[in-house]
C-alpha cells in the first residue's frame, strides 16, 4: 500500500485595496482574521476552505494574487 503523502496548501497574496471603514463590522472583522491591518497591508495565507469564503466575503475590498510554487 503506498503512503500519501500530505501536500502544503497552495499561497495566496492577498493586498487590501479598499478601507474597511464604512462597512459592517462582519466585513472589518473579517478583514482583520485574514490579517489585514490597514489600507494597503499585504499578507501570504494558506489557499483552504475556510480563507476562500473569508475572501469571497470581502472580495470587493482586496486584490488576491496566487505564488507560484518553486
């Protein structure tokens, strides 16, 4: 029987393009799971489930760009 072996989740960049400021506090929270802290910020996370729907959910306020693995 072969071993499966466990691959890393794909990379995301994810660039908050838009304020928060204005909108739900849904939307801000959100904002700032993913790691957003102000206008501009950019962070790397995990391509999973559950940080597509926290960027679908905010997907008017962020840019979101793939890393191409090595």
């Amino acid at each position: 029987m072969a071993k499966k072996t466990a691959r890393a989740p794909a990379k995301l960049a994810v660039k908050q393009v838009r304020s928060g400021i204005g909108h739900p506090d849904t939307f801000r929270r959100t904002l700032r799971a993913l790691g957003l802290k102000h206008h501009q910020d950019r962070v790397v996370v995990d391509d999973t489930p559950s940080i597509q729907g926290m960027l679908f959910k905010v997907r008017h306020l962020i840019e979101v760009t793939p890393i191409k693995e090595a």
